[in-house]
C-alpha cells in the first residue's frame, strides 16, 4: 500500500514522529546565559582579588624599599658619630638635621650621645642614631644603638 501524503506543503515535507528537532541537540551543547553570568561574576571576582594583592605587594615593596634607605642612611650617621666619639670626649650631645642629597629629603636624622655610668672604671658611651620619614600619615623610624 502506498500512502501519499497531500498537505498544503509539498510532497516530502513533513516531519515524522521518530526524528528529534536539531534545536534541543544544539540547545544541550551551549551554555545557558545563567552559566555564563556565573562565570563572569567568579572571574570578576577573581580579577579584583588579583588587583588589590598586586597593590600590596607595591606597598610592601615600596615599605622594604624605604626600610633599607633608613637603614643604610642610620649606620652612615652612625660611622659618622662613632669617629666623632673616637677622636675627642664627648659628654653628652644631642643633634638633629636632614640629610644634604636631594634623594634623601624625606628622610631626616635625630643623633644623641651620653655617657652611663661607669661599670668598675670602664667609660661607656651610648651613640644611638634615628632615621625618621612619613608613611602617609605615619611618622616611620630605624633607629640604631651602638655601645663603645
């Protein structure tokens, strides 16, 4: 028995029953649009962590940075004070100044030099060098303290 179909469309146009539509298998091999939110939103989220550890990790370079500047400009000052207490009596002395390099002028110095009490007749002098700087709003300071 032969069965034709006469419809409105044409011959051979209709669809059977057993085929599954090509949209529901191209529908399963896409993301939907909530996925692709979500995914946006954890690497949005990633991307702004990423930044704010960079940023630290600039502030805490440039920390280190200036440490080792004050460290370096203190034991200066202090080689500077340790000749000076070498070569004549000094009692007690306290000083206070910038440093002259124009890459220093940020950083400034506090000096003081005392004599303790003498331990069984051994002169003791305490040089102790500061270098200070601001952080922001923070006063920030190395110190030294040397014992001769």
């Amino acid at each position: 028995m032969n069965h034709q179909r006469s419809g409105g469309r044409g011959q051979g146009s209709g669809i059977s029953t057993g085929q599954t539509s090509s949209l529901v298998s191209h529908r399963s091999s896409g993301f939907t649009l909530l996925e692709v939110m979500v995914a946006v939103a954890i690497l949005g989220m990633v991307l702004v962590t990423l930044l704010g550890v960079k940023n630290r990790s600039m502030q805490d370079v440039m920390t280190a940075d200036r440490i080792t500047t004050a460290t370096l400009l203190a034991t200066r000052k202090m080689n500077e004070a340790l000749v000076t207490a070498g070569t004549r009596t000094v009692l007690e002395k306290e000083d206070e100044g910038e440093f002259p390099e124009e890459e220093f002028k940020e950083y400034t110095w506090k000096q003081s030099i005392s004599q303790l009490q003498p331990v069984e007749n051994v002169k003791i002098t305490e040089i102790r060098v500061a270098v200070l700087w601001k952080e922001g709003t923070r006063q920030e300071m190395v110190e030294l303290l040397s014992y001769e």
